[in-house]
C-alpha cells in the first residue's frame, strides 16, 4: 500500500506516510487512537486508503489548503486564513491539500479554525471521523509500443489521452489528468492502456513528419485529441477548424494555444466542483464577452471554440509561468520522452539551437548577476589554482591537461528559445547553454524505484580539508526542519572503492559532493572516481559542487539517480560554499531543482557556471505549507508601509493548475501556480506576522536572505 497509516503515541495522533513519494502528515489527537480500516466507498473523492478514528479534536501542525464540501461532494467554502468555519450536523467532508490528499468524513457539527501555521478541528463531544488519504504518486497509465513510422505513432500518441480523467475543466486539476501511457518502440503497434480515450470531438491534423508530430502532444493530450494526418496543420474543434503555424511558427502556435486554453479552463472550473475566489478571475472576467457558468456546462469542442474566440493579448499578463519546455531531437527514439513531459504539461520543441563554446577557464572569471573581484585580495589561494588567477576553485591540476591539454573552451549549443519556461530541458546532443541537460534515464529511475523509508537520508562527502567551511554551513542546514526526519551522514577524504560502494550501495535520497572533479572523474583521496565505470547507482538526487562536474552527473543521471546540479567550467571555492549553502537551504525548503537552480542562478556569483543534469522537478523534500516560495520586500522610506510580491513554484504536490494563497490576512482569494510577481502593499505588522510564521527565502535590496528561524528576521529591522 502506498500510504501507510499509525497510530502516535506522543502526542496522540496519527501519522500518514506515502513510501512511494516521501512524505508525511501528521494529525494530533486529544487521546489514545485505535484506527480501523475502512471501505473507501464512504468517500465522494478518490481515496487510496481510509481509517476511522473518535476523537473530539484534530489539529494538523502545518497550514493547508482547506475546502468545505457538502454529502454529494459539491463545494461548500473555502476557508481564509484567521477564518473559523462552524459545521453543521449534516454529513460533510473536509478536503486539506498538502504532501498527500487529504479528506475527512465528518457526520457532526464542530468548528474548523484556519490559523498562519495549523489547522484545528474541535468538537463539543467525541465523533468518529473517517480519514482517507489520496497519493500523489503517478504512474503510467498502461503501455503502448509503437513501430518508428509517423502514422503509427499519430495513434501511439492519440492513445496516450487515455490517461485523462474527465473532458470538463477541471482536467486542469493536475490529479484529473493522469499519467501518460509509457510509449516504447518496437515492430508492431501495440496499445494496452486502463482507460479508453475520451470522445471529445477534438481532432489535430498535421503532416506525417516527427517535426510536427512531437510538439503536437501536449496540447493533443490536454485537449484529448485524435491526431491524423492532414496536409496542412490544423485544430478541429466540432464544426470549426483554426489553423496551426499560421501568422506565427507551428511550433510557437502549440504552445499559445496551449496555455491559452488551460488557463480559461482554470477560470470556468470555478464553477463547477471547486468553487473558490480565483485572482486571475477577478481580473479578467470583466472583459470577456461570455459567461464562465454557462460555458461550464457546454461541451469541450465548443469551450475550445469560445476560448478562441478570446483574444489572447486579454488574458497573457495573468498565464501562470510555464514549468517545462522540452527541446527533443526529431529522431524516432524521441517518442518514449513524451509521456513524460506530458505529465507536466510541458511544451515540447524540436532541437534547434546554435552551436558555440564556453570559457571554462578562470582566465576570465564567471560572474552571473553580480560581478565580482577575483583577485588575489579577495579569493582563496591554494596549489590547485591554475595559472591565471590566484583564486583557489575546484579543479585539479589533472583536470588542465587531462580534459584538452591545450584548450580551455567547452562545446555548447544555445537553444533557439529559452525564456519560455521555469526549465528549458534539452534532450538533444551536447550540453545546453540556459537550460538543463535531461535525460530519459532519470525519468524511468524514478518509476523503477523502490518504495522509500520515512527518513530522508543525505550524504555528504567532502574531500577536501580547505573546504570544511561549506561542509560546516551544510551542518547547520540539512534536517532543520522538526517535521521532517533527516538523517545526515558525513564523509571525508574517501577512496575511490568507499565513494563507489557509498554510491552503489548506499540507497541515499541526496548526495552532496565537496571536493574536485574532472571530466574523468570524482577526486578521491587515492585517485579519481569515474562514475562512468559503475553499472548502477543507488541514489535520488545529486549535488557535485565541483569543477567540471557536468560528465560524472550526467554518467549519476543514467545509471540510477533522478537528476541533480553539476558544473561545466571552473568555480572559485569561495563562491562555490556560497551557492552550495543557497541550494541546501532552497532544497531543504522543498524546492525542486528547476526553482533552487534559478534562484541561485539570479542571486549568487557563480550561477550561471551551474545547471540541471537529468530531471529537473526532482526534491529531496517537501515544502511546509504550501508551493515552494520566494518573497520580495522593497521597502517605501516615505511611509511605514512595504511593497511585497510573490513567486511561488511548482513541486510534486503543487503541480500546475493547482492553487495558493499567501498567509496575508488581507489576502482573501487563490492564485494559480506557478505564480510570478504578484504585488502588494502591506503595513509593518503584516509583514511582521508574515515573516515570523514563514520559513522562505527574501529577496531584499541586501540580496538574498534567509528567514530560517520563527520570528522577526534582523534583515529587516530598521
């Protein structure tokens, strides 16, 4: 079983525990607690598991997303911060997102209280409460194999809508859209899924050539579309035809029409099941031309034909930010990527770029958004510096003659478009310039691991004396956090057979490697590790801040681990603690690698001199709360009040199309994720409360800071 429900004993409660995705929830009880299974049939949602427990009191030590539902499972309210929401006697259910979904059957009146950091049900005697808990965890809906011709994989990928759950609007509710079927090549075609696709009446028409067929599987997916093949590119929605790749390029068209029609169906959704105060709503229905309740109720071909009847220059200042563009070779081998960057919905673009090189050298040193000085007064100076600076970084002196011997520059290509997501993965040859380096590997790794312990286990390994100072801050990070079980073990000066058996054996959820690296290996105290020379590792994620690191993460990616951060050039130890210690504290959060690599790549010297190896949505945690957040304050000396906005990321249990809300009191309605930007003004004590009960990186005029610790942060004194 996926979630695995206990008892507690001290405090009373219970504790939930999905293996599959590592995570946990806890609930306290006034008293002892002996649960028993029950049917999940008493639930109106999809529920994995159900338990029933009496007791007059629950409280959920972190704050959720709460939603009042009534016995057929119509929504009732959603609860604001500060808000108490009294329950009548009538059956109702109480739906809380967090690391899992969560409902409780409550068949009694009571009271809800929604505060900054907890969720507290009372009740004025003892009720039983049937809980059921609902993973996050997704799976491939079935398989299909497909030979490499184009009309077959047409079918191969209008198969793959199978995984859809519904053709209304809220199939833009990330759990309503499934896990694509895995797609394999083979001889014949062969489709074995759990569901029938939909009949939507929605058909696509493109050539039967790899360069149309590829990008047109997210939308064809998403709209739950036959694809066929046709002369020119064309969407057929009922009676009405639009064309693809008309004023603009194909590939530019998919993915606006994309977005274009997602968002609107975010909109319409909230009057249906969910019915909640949306910002982006509010600040666009006034200007459109029909009724969200009444469009609800019509068909999809005809929601489409309304949708793109809308302007699309209307509704664009209020898209959500886009977590994934795939950048894929059209090469047939390029169809067992799809279903899953169609997972996240990611827009998928074949690999055009342009082919250059990188100084990887200090001779001019990396700088990303802040220059700074690298001269002999302001860095470290050490034996393993090459000729050109006295900084003392990260590589060997091997690495200068075993990588070229005479050249320092690193090939590169720069993909043609790269400012359309949070990630630009490229899964074609060489290593992307302002993108990651994604590999199909890291995706299946995922799939075909084992479920997972309770405790998140790191390992870090430091090889290297002079760089204890990150290793120290590393200390002070990993495992801060009360509510989620870490377990950290700390290595120095290994052999290349320790380090080996560390990664094949050791079955860690995160590796973070302080040392120095080549492009033939990890330094060890004895020699070099080529992690190349490995059959498998046994390893989620990885961080190699190190020189040159990019081959042996790339070599991690493909024999076992999910994805990680590695190097292409050169790095100054001095920066690099810096940016280690920003990707500890951003991962600890909950951040995915996509969000802490941005960050780091805006705010730290060294930045831009890192980037993804494998898949970038990857954690080692999950986020307290609510999406992963960064906060902006800019401060207005001419009054007491600040101007604040928010950027909030996707992660496993926020993917897009979900919804937040910051802990503002004033704020009083949802905004869809990811989110970027959204301002407002608010008084010294609401940024007071706010940054006292809020674990999350700020962005100051100082830069950025870290609020780790309840309560007011000095950064932000007068």
């Amino acid at each position: 079983m996926a979630i695995e429900i206990s008892p507690l004993t001290d405090p009373h409660g219970l504790r939930l525990f999905d293996s599959n995705e590592q995570r946990q929830l806890s609930i306290r009880t006034d008293r002892d607690l002996s649960p028993r299974a029950v049917s999940t049939d008493n639930f109106c949602f999809p529920v994995d598991t159900a338990t029933r427990i009496e007791t007059s009191s629950l409280l959920f030590d972190q704050r959720y997303l709460v939603n009042v539902h009534d016995h057929t499972g119509r929504s009732v309210t959603k609860l604001n911060d500060n808000e108490t929401y009294e329950l009548t006697d009538d059956l109702q259910f109480v739906g809380l997102d967090g690391p899992m979904k969560l409902y409780c059957r409550i068949p009694s009146s009571g009271r809800i209280e929604l505060g900054m950091k907890s969720v507290r049900f009372e009740f004025d005697q003892s009720v039983e409460i049937d809980v059921g808990a609902r993973s996050l965890h997704e799976r491939p809906t079935g398989r299909i194999e497909t030979p490499a011709e184009p009309t077959a994989m047409m079918r191969a990928i209008s198969a793959a809508t199978s995984a859809l759950k519904t053709d209304s609007p809220e199939r833009s509710w990330p759990t309503l859209r499934g896990h694509p079927p895995r797609i394999e090549l083979g001889t014949n075609l062969s489709i074995d899924t759990e569901n029938e696709p939909i009949d939507t009446d929605v058909t696509i028409e493109i050539p039967a050539e790899l360069e149309y067929l590829f990008p047109v599987a997210p939308l064809s997916f998403y709209l739950g579309a036959t694809v066929v093949e046709g002369e020119k590119p064309m969407l057929l929605a009922g009676d009405q035809s639009f064309e693809l790749g008309g004023s603009r390029s194909f590939e530019d068209d998919l993915s606006r029409i994309l977005q274009h029609v997602f968002f609107l169906d975010c909109l319409v959704r909230t009057e249906g099941i969910y019915r909640y105060k949306l910002h982006e709503r509010e600040q666009v229905e006034s200007a459109l031309s029909w009724d969200l309740a009444e469009l609800y109720d019509r068909s999809l071909s005809r929601r489409i034909q309304t949708y793109l009847s809308t302007p699309h220059e209307l509704i664009e200042p209020y898209l959500p930010r886009w977590p994934l563009t795939a950048h894929v070779p059209p090469e047939p081998e390029s169809i067992e990527l799809l279903p899953y960057i169609v997972n996240e919905l990611g827009i998928v673009r074949t690999t055009g770029g342009t082919r250059t090189s990188i100084e990887t050298s200090l001779s001019e040193p990396a700088s990303a958004r802040t220059p700074l000085s690298v001269d002999g007064a302001d860095v470290r100076s050490a034996s393993h510096s090459p000729a050109t600076t006295s900084a003392f970084t990260r590589a060997t002196t091997r690495s200068q003659v075993s990588r070229s011997g005479t050249s320092s520059k690193f090939p590169v290509v720069e993909p043609d478009v790269t400012d359309e997501s949070i990630e630009h993965a490229w899964f074609g040859d060489l290593a992307p310039k302002s993108g990651s380096k994604a590999t199909i590997e890291a995706y299946r790794n995922q799939l075909d691991r084992e479920s997972r312990t309770q405790h998140i286990d790191i390992l870090v390994v430091c090889n290297d004396a002079r760089m204890l100072d990150e290793h120290d801050l590393l200390d002070e990070t990993y495992g801060t956090r009360d509510l989620l079980p870490f377990d950290v073990t700390s290595e120095f000066g290994v052999t290349t057979d320790e380090f080996a058996d560390l990664l094949e054996t050791g079955g860690y959820d995160f590796l973070h490697y302080i040392g120095h690296a080549t492009d033939d290996g990890l330094e060890c105290s004895d020699g070099d590790l080529d992690v190349r020379s490995l059959d498998s590792v046994d390893l989620g994620v990885f961080f190699l801040n190190a020189c040159h690191s990019y081959e042996q993460g790339l070599a991690l990616s493909r024999r076992g681990a999910f994805g990680g951060v590695a190097t292409l050039g050169d790095i100054i130890n001095e920066h690099a603690v810096e940016s280690g210690a920003s990707i500890a504290r951003l991962l600890n959060l909950g951040f995915p690698l996509r969000g802490a690599l941005e960050m780091v790549s805006e705010w730290t010297v060294l930045g831009d001199q890192y980037l993804i190896v494998g898949d970038g949505s990857t954690d080692i945690a999950q986020s307290d709360g609510g999406a992963p957040t960064v906060v902006t304050v800019e401060s207005d000396n001419s009054t007491d009040l600040f101007d604040i906005s928010f950027r909030h990321y996707p992660a496993k249990e926020f993917q897009i199309g979900s919804v937040t809300s910051p802990t503002i009191e004033s704020i009083d309605e949802v905004f869809l994720l990811p989110m970027t930007d959204y301002r407002m003004e608010v008084t010294t004590d609401q940024l007071q409360k706010y940054v006292t009960w809020t674990e999350t990186p700020v962005l100051t005029e100082s830069g950025l800071e870290w609020n780790m610790d309840l309560g007011y942060p000095r950064f932000l004194k007068n």
